[in-house]
C-alpha cells in the first residue's frame, strides 16, 4: 500500500505485497489491499468494456490492434458486454465535417462495430477533444450524441452532456457512474491558448457544485464509480494533477468514492494508497503513441506498465473487478473492490 500522496513516500511493490500480507486483518476493513491468487470467472451480472486515448489520427495501428483484442476478447469468454466506456481523447487532431465527419464511421462505428459491442458507448471529454481545428470538437460529440444516428443506423455513442450520472444496467441498476470533464482551469486560472482550450473558471465551479450534489444524493445501487479524463494521480508523464488533488480529491475522499477511472496518460496503472478510499485506475492504452513512464512502477503502485490495452469491468452486487489486458487479451493486473472498500490484488 502506497502511503498518502500527499503527505509521504510510497512503498515499493515487493513491500506493498508483503504489507498486504501482514494486514489482512485490516484489509476486511478496506484499510489496505489483501493479496488473492484466484483470477474470477470474466463474467459479471454487468460487464464493462473500457478504454482511454483511442481516436489517433496520425496512424491507427494501434488502435486497430486494441479494437481486435477486445473483439476477439469478448468472443472467447461469450461475453455480452453491456457498455463501453470511452474516457476522453476521442479524436486527435482534425474532426473535418463535425458530426458528419467520416471518422465516425472508420474509427468508432467500425472499429467498434455493432455486431460485436452492441450497446451503449458512454464518452467524455479529453484534452484533445477540447483541440478546435477551427470547429469545436466537444459541440461535434454532443451533436453526435444528440443525432442518435448514423447512416446505417442507430448510433451507440452516449455523451448527453458534458458531465452527466447514469445507473447500469437499466434495470436493477448495481453501480452508479458519475462521468466528469476534467479538462480544469490550469493552475494559474488560465483557460488555454491556441487550439488548446479548458472549461471556464464558471463552469469549473459549476460542475463541482453540481460532483457534490450527486456524491450526496442517496445511492439505492451498491457500488460507484467516477469517471474523468485526467487522472487525479499518475506514475505516466503528466504526473498527479494538482487542480484536481485541490477541487476534486478532497470530495472523493469526503464521501468514500470508490473507484476513480481515467486515461489520459498513454499507459495502464492502478494506484492505491494508504489512508485514502478511492482505487485510481488508469486505461489508456487504446491507440496514441505510448509515454513512458515518469514513477516505477517498483516504488508507486501496485500496477503501472507502458503498453497498449484495454480495461474489464465487472459488476456482481458484492464487488467490481477490474481488469487490465494486453492486444492478445491476456490479463496484466487485476483486482476486486467489495462494496464495504475491501481490496484484493487478484493478478500482479
């Protein structure tokens, strides 16, 4: 368990096994992670397939090579994926044609096709999204949205807002998700420059005030997760973003979030730290060039590797699973969060 970002040195991963080991006891409490060998069943009573920073537009080898691997993935384990999560960079540079542009159908219709994924695909906002090139590509995605089609049919993706709550499955919901725009104010309070662009200090405000109002809404499923581009924490290059550890950890902490996921950072990780509820969980990996990265994952983890992947989500009433795979749909990580905070690392 690494200690508290904020305050101490974190522990290497053989001490974080050891320590997992050694507090066992603690760990029914979901104080600290306990370590399991036993991988479980690749089906949930919902099953969730996620992936960060996939809408390349330089080449779309690796984007192509993921796509194959959840494709295939999904076939092998007959699963019936009920939602994608598409967590922000959804399109690198030039969207030509807006919500007609041709890269709908290339690289989100058929790259993820309907055959294989039918269901539906919830996105937010990356940085790149915020790129206008001269067009808005964040206008583009919600009018995607909003259209509900393409000229083949019904269209999957899902983005009603820019920040929006939703329940899954539809019905007897099991977990509730809280997907975020993180693309923050920087520190300074500048809002961008060029074709770089951020929420307004106004609508930054706005949003937390409206994160708290749904941290404190009561909650009928038993699990929750929250979702935003930028992570709050990372080992990749771009490292812990201090605005977010300013305005949006202390409410992840205040009311127990369990689960924070995010890309952004073209790798895959899982973070944990001692003293703070929430497991950060990094899928990036979808298709842009990887980074490499800036903290070992030796001395931050449990888990961080440069690699492209995708991530499983699975959702049973009791506990998530969550699973980090390679483009040959082998499992790289994986661990489970009970809905009383337990941690247990399935796969290292």
């Amino acid at each position: 368990m690494n200690s508290d970002p904020t305050r101490s040195a974190p522990l290497n991963r053989r001490r974080f096994l050891q320590q997992s080991f050694a507090f066992s006891a603690l760990a029914a409490l979901g104080s600290f992670p306990q370590h399991a060998t036993a991988l479980p069943s690749a089906h949930g009573e919902a099953d969730l397939l996620m992936i960060g920073d996939w809408g390349y537009d330089r080449h779309h080898e690796g984007q192509i090579g993921v796509a194959a691997a959840m494709r295939a993935y999904a076939q092998q384990h007959a699963l019936k994926t009920q939602a994608l999560l598409m967590l922000g960079d959804n399109w690198y540079g030039e969207l030509a044609g807006g919500a007609q542009s041709p890269r709908w159908t290339e690289q989100f219709e058929a790259m993820y096709p309907d055959g294989a994924f039918p269901c539906p695909a919830y996105a937010i906002l990356g940085n790149h999204d915020y790129q206008r090139f001269p067009e808005s590509k964040v206008d583009a995605e919600l009018e995607y949205a909003r259209s509900g089609k393409t000229a083949s049919g019904p269209t999957r993706w899902t983005m009603p807002a820019r920040w929006y709550t939703f329940e899954f499955p539809a019905k007897k919901p099991l977990i509730t998700f809280i997907a975020l725009d993180s693309n923050v104010p920087h520190l300074d309070g500048s809002t961008g420059k060029g074709r770089d662009f951020t929420l307004t200090p106004q609508e930054h405000a706005e949003q937390i005030a409206w994160f708290e109002t749904e941290l404190k809404k009561p909650r009928t499923t038993p699990h929750l997760v929250v979702m935003g581009h930028h992570p709050v924490y990372s080992d990749g290059p771009h490292g812990d973003h201090a605005v977010l550890i300013r305005d949006w950890d202390p409410l992840l902490r205040k009311y127990n979030v369990p689960v924070y996921l995010a890309g952004h950072d073209h790798d895959l990780q899982h973070l944990e730290f001692e003293g703070h509820p929430t497991s950060f969980f990094l899928s990036g990996g979808g298709g842009a060039d990887l980074y490499t990265l800036k903290i070992d994952p030796s001395q931050r983890g449990p888990y961080a590797e440069k690699v492209y992947g995708f991530s499983h989500l699975t959702v049973t009433k009791k506990s998530l699973t969550l699973r980090h795979l390679d483009q040959n749909g082998h499992t790289l990580h994986a661990f489970s969060k009970t809905s009383e905070g337990k941690v247990s690392i399935l796969h290292v």
